[in-house]
C-alpha cells in the first residue's frame, strides 16, 4: 500500500473517531464539549478535501502552464505522498520539458528562416486580404526603391498600379511589371492560409540585367555570323581584284589601242578594291564587342576614379570653351570593378557628351557621382545639348547604331556591355531634342 492510501486512511480513521467522541459526548448530556469538537472536525474534512484535491490542482496548473506557453514551472517530487505521486510529477515535468524544446526549436527554425529571408537577393513581401504587410525583407525594399511599407496600398505613388496587380494576381502565376526607373520584375504569387487567415506571398525578382545579358548575346552571336560570312564574302573579292589588275598590267595594257577605257578599268577596280578593304576594317573593329576580356576586379576608389577622368579633359574643354564640371558627393566609397574598363566607359560618355555640344553655345557638362536612394554608387555626365530624339533613344544602345556622321556605333554597346559585367546598368533620359540635353547614369552596387 502506497502513502497516499495510508494517508487517506488514517485521515478518515481520525475524522471517525473525532465523529465518535463528538456524538459520544453528545449522548452523554455534555452538549458543550460535542460542540467544541465540530470546528476540529469541519479543519479535518477540510484537510481531507485539500490532500484530494492536491491532484487537480496540480493538473490545472499544468493545463495553464500548457495554454499560456510558461514553460518554466516545475513540479517537485512529492515524495512524502508515494511512488505514484513522483512518478505523475516527473511525467508532468518530462512534457513540460518536450514543450520547452520543440518552442526552441521553432524559435530557432523561425529565426533561421527569417535570416534567409532578410539576406537573399529576391524580395519577399506577404500581406493579408486587407493588404496590411505581414513580412517584407530588404531586397524587396531596394528593388522598389522604398524604405517603408505597412499597407500595399501605400505603392501607388511610387509604382501606379503595382497595389491592383499585387491584390489581383492569382496564386501560382507570374506577372512582369516595368518600374519607372525602366526595370522589369518579375512577380509570382503564391497564398497560403495562417491561423485562419489568407496571407498572399509574392516573391519580386529584378530580370532587367538577365533580359540585357541575353540581349547582349543575341548582338553578339549575331555580330560573329555577320562578320564571318562578310569576311568569308569580300576576301575572295579582294583577292581576285588584285588579279585582274595584275592581268590589266600585264596583259591587256601592253599594246592595246584602248587606253582610256583601261583606265577606266584600272580605277574601278581601285575603287572596288578600296571599298572592299574598307568593310573589312569595318568588320574588324567590331572584333572587340564579342572578345572583350572578362573584368579584373580591384578596389576601386569612386571618387579618385572621376576625379582622374575629369582631369583627362580639362584641357579639351577649356580649349573647345566649355564649361566641365566635376562634383563627386562620395568620398571614400569603394567598389570592385576593373578601373580601366570603368575608365573606358567614363571617357566614351564624356566625349560623346563632347560631340554632343558641338553646336551649343554656353557649353556645359557635368559629371557627378553620389550615392542613391537605394545606395548604389551613380555616375552622371549631363549635357546641354541638342539631346537625343525619341527615334534615336531605343537604338543607341544596339550595336552598329549612330547618330553621328564618322561614328563607328560601337561605343555606347560596348560600355553597356563593360557596365553590365560589373553588375550594374547603363541608362540615359533625354527630354528631347528641345535643347534640354541629356543624361547618362552608371549605377553600380557598392
């Protein structure tokens, strides 16, 4: 037999007994004395009641411990009430261990998600039917260019429409939506439903850069096709040309009466031949825009970057009489880049702008560089120009394409293609050719 029972037992032994002396007195004609043994027996039916009842109360604290999550109680031993009371108390403290384990563990997984979630480069937003953001992570801050965000809603003055699309795009499909700084995301929805509730996720992913890079080596393969059948086309051109002038010297010119039409020959010949080395020169400069070497990455520092390329035109400038100036906001901002192909892309744009002014009275170029809304690194060179017409604004870009009279049409592709192997984008706005100029931007990630 356990404590428990012995205790229960003894207990009840004594409250009889207590009963009997009380009723015994009363019988007896001593009513005083069998009153003054109720209180004793109300204090042992109390006890009694209290020693029973010592299991629920347990067992309600243990419930209360499980609903509210207060993992931290503990039961002791009771040793005193027997094996089966330690025993009860140890599972109590067993299961209240397990829950204390399995929230570290999903404390632990939650905080491990959440780190994922704040460190990749894809945005991650979540928001409830009311559009009220439940989670966003800082890619998804920077690709929409925002720095708070409680309700989707609050999106409309920065990406109109973007809200709308958000709410009404389907679970499981994909939308693409241009910003008005002209990239292209990509969008996909997913819901789930939480507690009760349905929660939309949407993952954003910037594609610009990609749908560049495949652009970029669309040009390419096309620009080796065309130079190899060009050359493999205008090579035996040019070699027989030299053959038949060979034949016109040697054979035809000696003694014949028709001098003058041989000189006719021997010029159009010349002229042919000219015209046919001169598209493969042409053909060969473009060599470069599909075998530019891959960037030699070093620290760079922005701003004794610009501050080296403006030194390289203060001469040109002041001679052409314009006015060049060179601010830069940053001052011991670096990035890893190739300096001299940064160089290259630097000088292009600011002779371009050069070109561009060549018309212009009161002359003006700037190049700035600053940091962002979003902290990337952005080089400027702005011009006050004719600026560049609406025609001219999609194709300048596009390898062979020139507005320019002696222009080769391969620098601005090239620097793009220099611009997008270091992570960045090249892009220009121009107001028109009202006069208003234009602006050309290097935004590079820091």
């Amino acid at each position: 037999m356990n404590r428990f029972s012995i205790n229960i037992i003894l207990r009840v032994l004594l409250l009889t007994t207590t009963l009997a002396a009380g009723i015994w007195l009363f019988m007896h004609s001593m009513q005083p004395l069998a009153f003054l043994l109720l209180p004793l027996v109300l204090l042992q039916l109390y006890g009694i009641y209290y020693y029973l009842n010592r299991i629920n109360r347990k067992l309600t604290l243990f419930l209360e411990s499980i609903r509210y999550e207060d993992f931290s109680i503990r039961f002791s031993a009771d040793n005193k009430l027997g094996q089966s009371f330690s025993m009860l108390n140890h599972q109590f403290n067993e299961v209240l261990e397990a829950f204390r384990q399995t929230r570290a563990e999903k404390e632990a997984n939650l905080k491990y998600i959440d780190t994922i979630i704040q460190h990749i480069s894809i945005g991650v937003l979540s928001f409830d039917i009311e559009g009220k953001i439940e989670l966003i992570n800082p890619a998804a801050f920077r690709l929409m260019g925002i720095y708070r965000l409680r309700n989707i809603f609050e999106l409309k003055t920065a990406h109109p429409g973007l809200a709308e699309l958000l709410m009404e795009l389907q679970s499981g499909n994909k939308t693409l939506y241009a910003t008005r700084q002209e990239q292209q995301l990509s969008i996909h929805a997913a819901t789930v439903r939480l507690q009760g509730r349905l929660i939309k996720l949407i993952s954003i992913q910037n594609i610009h850069s990609e749908l560049q890079k495949k652009e970029l080596e669309a040009w390419q393969n096309l620009t080796k096709i065309l130079r190899h059948e060009i050359m493999n086309s205008v090579t035996p051109i040019v070699s027989l040309i030299g053959t038949m002038q060979e034949i016109v010297d040697l054979d035809i010119a000696p003694g014949s009466e028709h001098q003058e039409g041989i000189a006719d020959l021997r010029e159009a010949l010349q002229t042919v031949e000219s015209r046919s080395k001169g598209i493969m020169n042409f053909v060969n400069a473009y060599r470069d825009y599909t075998t530019l070497p891959q960037p030699q990455f070093t620290t760079v520092n922005v701003k004794d970057l610009v501050s080296s390329v403006g030194s390289l035109f203060q001469a040109d400038m002041k001679q052409a009489g314009i006015n060049f100036l060179v601010k830069t906001e940053v001052d011991n901002t670096e990035i890893h880049a190739d300096v001299s192909q940064l160089q290259m892309v630097l000088i292009n744009l600011v002779k371009n702008a050069l070109d561009a002014l060549e018309h212009t009275s009161n002359a003006t170029i700037h190049l700035k560089v600053y940091l962002n809304k979003i902290q990337q690194i952005c080089i400027e060179v702005t011009d006050n120009g004719p600026g560049i017409d609406s025609d001219a604004m999609n194709k300048i870009f596009i390898p062979f394409f020139t507005t320019k009279k002696k222009g080769s049409g391969i620098g601005l592709s090239l620097s793009q293609q220099i611009i997008q192997m270091h992570g960045g984008q090249l892009k220009v706005i121009s107001p028109g050719s009202n006069g208003h100029g234009s602006t050309f931007f290097i935004l590079l990630n820091t």
